[in-house]
C-alpha cells in the first residue's frame, strides 16, 4: 500500500521535510543491511492520541542495536520524544504508525569496514489503518506452510529487529502470495512452528493458548507479550514452547500477533479449516476485546502502556 506522506519527519536530530529527508546511494546499510527499526502505533483514545509501549519499543531498538554493534548516537529517551514529536508536528490525532530507523550511513565502502560509517537516525509517521481488512481481521485469513525456513540460530540472530532479517519474510511472503495465500508461516530449523513473515504466532488447543518459544527463531514481539500477559489475566493457560507443525491442521483457534496486523485470526492453513474456518474462535475474539479496548477505555491500562501527547505543545520548527 502506497506510504501517504506527512509533512515533516525527524532526521538525525531534526524536522526536516519529508522530500528532504533523504540519503546516499552508497549508505553503508543500503548495501549490506546493518539497519536496525521498529513498528509503533499510536491510537486515538478517550484522552487523545497516545502511543502504545512506546518505552520498550525503544528499548528494543537499542538492543537490536546492541547486537549488530551498531552505535545509536542519542538517548532512549531523545528517541521516545522524537516519536512524540513526528506525531504532533504532523498533526496526526486519529493516530498513527511510527517507524524509527538506525542505519549505518555513508563512509567507507566494505562490509566491515576501518572505519564505522556514520550512524543516521530517522524516525517518521504516517496513518496506517488495519494492516489487514475489517472482513480478514472478522473471519480470519488463508495461510500457508512455507517452503522457505526461518533462520537457523547462531547465523542471523532473530531477537534483533534488523533490516536484513527481512529478506527471508520477503520470500515466505512473497511465495504465500504467489500461491493465493494472505500470509506464509515459517517453520523454525528443527521443523517446529515459527512465525509468519512480519508476525508472531498464538495457537488454541482444548483451551490452552501456545506459542513458539523465543528459542524457535522468532521476534520477541511486543504484541505478542502484550496478549500473553491479557491471557494471563483472563485465567488462560499460557505456553512458550515447542509446536509441531501439524498440531495447526487440528487447532481449535489460531492467529497473527504484530504491532501492524494487531490480533488477525487464521481462519485456514494450507486449505485445511482451523476450528469452523469460517469467524474468530471465542480465545480469539476474546483477547481482540481485550487489546482493542485498551485504546476505547474498556480495558484498564494497568500497565502504563499507552504514552499520551499533547498535541497543543509548541512543535520545533523544521529545518532545511
């Protein structure tokens, strides 16, 4: 889906205009993808706009920095104003997806080169709705096993949200498409359940909700914390674990987790129904009341997930 531009986004310290905000051909990170991000969502609430988990999302940026030994050249904390920024100088108030991006600049050519390239930061804005359609996130999407693995452990560490780890989404994504289907799940290196190519995987069976573990090659999706710990409040039995791939064909319930696709149920996996394939099992639907009302106020923010804005501050004013 097309990107609608808004009118500023943050660089390297900065507003500056979204036509500005642009960098070099030879950007070390367009090469060799040492680029570290992250997928936030602001919601509208009863209290104005206010963005979800914002602090660990953060938090995450910079371990995933850490692990490619990527240097980020400002703080937590500068990084959590400039999300709050690109929403209130773009005047998003019906909410928005963020997505703040580190990346190795442009210096010396070389995948490791003498010198470190320098870092650029950028952290941009725009309104996104429902990854999916009203209709998919209703009666649940058709999926696929995919050809395509998930990466082994000890090659690509699948904890760092990194550019590169992307490339294999790209083709679990692509050849479920290809074939007809929404979405493609990855089998981790031992044959077990993953992930889908941008999401994390949640699977009911005679009322217990399982997970892959972090160990299967999978993010450690915020999302998907966020539904274990609403699970866990609502008496449900929570498993990280191990999941065979056929204990999907005989599931009572299955769905997506991700800070695009939200909670997304499977209403079928490679053409066989998942419970009566044809709406969100009651786990399901459950757990979307749960999510979606902790933007209406139905659901009490016990956590101090959601980061209000004020949309009245004085915005900086933007440069170049």
């Amino acid at each position: 889906m097309p990107i609608p531009a808004t009118q500023f986004i943050w660089f390297n310290g900065k507003l500056v205009p979204w036509e500005k905000a642009t960098v070099h051909v030879l950007s070390h990170a367009l090469h060799y993808g040492s680029s570290v991000f992250e997928g936030v969502r602001a919601y509208q609430t009863p209290r104005g706009v206010a963005i979800f988990r914002l602090r660990d999302h953060t938090r995450r940026l910079f371990d995933s920095a850490k692990i490619y030994r990527i240097h980020v050249p400002y703080t937590g904390e500068q990084m959590n104003e400039a999300c709050r920024q690109v929403i209130s100088a773009n005047g998003l108030a019906r909410g928005a997806y963020i997505r703040p991006v580190v990346f190795k600049g442009y210096g010396e050519i070389g995948v490791s080169p003498r010198n470190d390239p320098p870092t650029d930061v950028a952290v941009a804005a725009w309104e996104w709705g429902k990854y999916l359609s009203h209709s998919e996130e209703e009666a649940g999407v058709d999926v696929c096993i995919s050809s395509w693995n998930r990466v082994a452990p000890n090659t690509l560490p699948a904890l760092a949200k990194a550019a590169g780890n992307y490339l294999s989404s790209q083709l679990i994504a692509a050849e479920a498409r290809r074939l007809g289907f929404a979405e493609g799940i990855g089998l981790a290196p031992d044959g077990t359940l993953s992930e889908g190519s941008g999401e994390n995987l949640f699977v009911v069976k005679d009322g217990v909700l399982l997970t892959p573990a972090l160990a299967h090659s999978v993010l450690g999706g915020l999302t998907r914390d966020t539904v274990m710990r609403l699970a866990r409040e609502r008496g449900l039995e929570v498993r990280e674990c191990a999941i065979p791939r056929e204990l999907l064909y005989i599931a009572d319930e299955a769905f997506f987790t991700g800070t695009a696709v939200e909670i997304t149920a499977i209403r079928s996996v490679d053409r066989i129904p998942i419970g009566s394939g044809k709406h969100a099992g009651p786990i399901t639907e459950t757990l979307q009341q749960a999510f979606y009302g902790l933007f209406s106020g139905k659901t009490a923010d016990k956590w101090g997930w959601l980061d209000h804005i004020d949309m009245s501050a004085p915005r900086v004013a933007a440069s170049g």
